[in-house]
C-alpha cells in the first residue's frame, strides 16, 4: 500500500478510495498481477507551473487475480474517462483529484428513446 500512497497528495480522497479497494483484496488474500492501464486519449485542460488537470480516456488491460484456489483474469475493462487533477510536491508530480465522466454511450443510453408516432 505504501507504493500507492506515494502516487497521491495526501489526504486525497481519490488516493483513499483505490486503498479501500486495493485493501479489499489483500484482506481476502488475493493480488492482482500484470495489470497495465492502456490510455486511448488524453487531452491537457490546464497547465500551471505545479498543477495540471487533464482528460484522459483507457481502460486496464491484462490482469490477473492470484491467490485463492485459482487464477481468475479480471473482467474486459470499458474505456472510462476521468479529469484527474495533478499537483507538484517536491518535483514529483502527484494525484490530487480524479472524477469520473460519463461516457458518450452511457450518455446515449439515459437520454435516447424511440417512440413511434
């Protein structure tokens, strides 16, 4: 958990939420192994000297869950965007914040209807 920490401002809510999630597993005795991020957009929205907010689109690819009876490969990940805010502390660059967008296909599905006349 310690390596996770170190990605996030502290007290970061975002930071706090992948921990519980992350410590979910490890109480169960499980791990996730080759899990990689694969980013299909990303789009800077602001730039500042020690702070940059951006847009990005990925999914994670690959992973593996190890440590019960079997290994299970996670579920096919679907694109997400998110806007995470990033903040320099000591020259190193670190997650403040992270929201969610909703997709444009999520977006679709809640405000198309069809109805015949």
């Amino acid at each position: 958990m310690a390596a996770l920490r170190d990605l996030y401002v502290a007290g970061s809510s975002t930071g706090r939420a992948d921990a519980r999630m992350l410590s979910a597993y490890v109480e169960r005795g499980l791990r996730v192994e080759g899990l990689a991020t694969q980013v299909l957009a990303l789009e800077v929205i602001v730039e500042g000297a020690d702070a940059l907010t951006v847009r990005v689109t990925d999914r994670f690819v690959g992973g593996v869950v190890v440590g019960g009876p079997d290994s299970k490969p996670l579920p096919r990940d679907r694109p997400t965007t998110r806007t995470p805010v990033l903040q320099r502390v000591d020259g190193v660059w670190l997650v403040e914040t992270a929201s969610d967008q909703a997709s444009a296909a999520d977006n679709t599905s809640r405000t198309s209807t069809s109805s015949k006349s």
